[in-house]
C-alpha cells in the first residue's frame, strides 16, 4: 500500500499525481427544463418543438435516457439574436413607439 507523506499534503494515492479526475474541468452548464421555458416565453410544448422544426429555437441535449433540457447560454444566444433582429416601430410622427 502507498504511503502518503507529510511533505505532500492533499496527495492521495489513489489519482495519478494526487488530482481527482474531474479537477480542471467546467462546472455544469445551467439547464432549462421544457416547464421552466414554457413559463418563460408562455408557449406550448406543441410551439416549442414547431419552432425547433423549423430551426427557429435551439435543440435540447439530452441528459438521461428519457429527459432532455436546453443550455441556457444557447437560450440567451437565441434571445440576444431575436432582440437584435427586432426593429423599433415608428408612428406616423417618427417618434419611436
């Protein structure tokens, strides 16, 4: 059995070079459950799969055999998109409505 030494603290025999496997790697992403996005943009589950159809939304990833859920930085890319394609309305005055 290997031998931990006070001159090497936090080194535990078990990880090559005393790291845990998922040191360095990314924290989880957010998710959004398809409830979460329904009550977010007051769609249906029919509108929301409709506009991923058409690739007018973002697909969801898959995360266990029979559950699926979106990034949220894909969500915001999709809004930050739709805000920038928006035009403001003008009246007859030319004053911005």
């Amino acid at each position: 059995m290997h031998r931990v030494s006070k001159t090497e603290p936090g080194r535990f025999p078990a990880w090559p070079n005393g790291v845990p496997p998922w040191e360095g790697l990314p924290v989880a992403a957010p998710l959004y459950r398809e409830k979460q996005l329904r009550e977010i943009f007051g769609i249906s589950t029919t509108r929301l799969y409709e506009m991923m159809a058409a690739g007018a939304f973002p697909r969801p990833i898959k995360i266990g055999p029979r559950a699926v859920a979106w990034c949220k930085a894909h969500v915001d890319s999709w809004l930050n998109d739709c805000a920038e394609r928006t035009v403001p309305r003008v009246n007859k005055r030319r004053r911005v409505l």
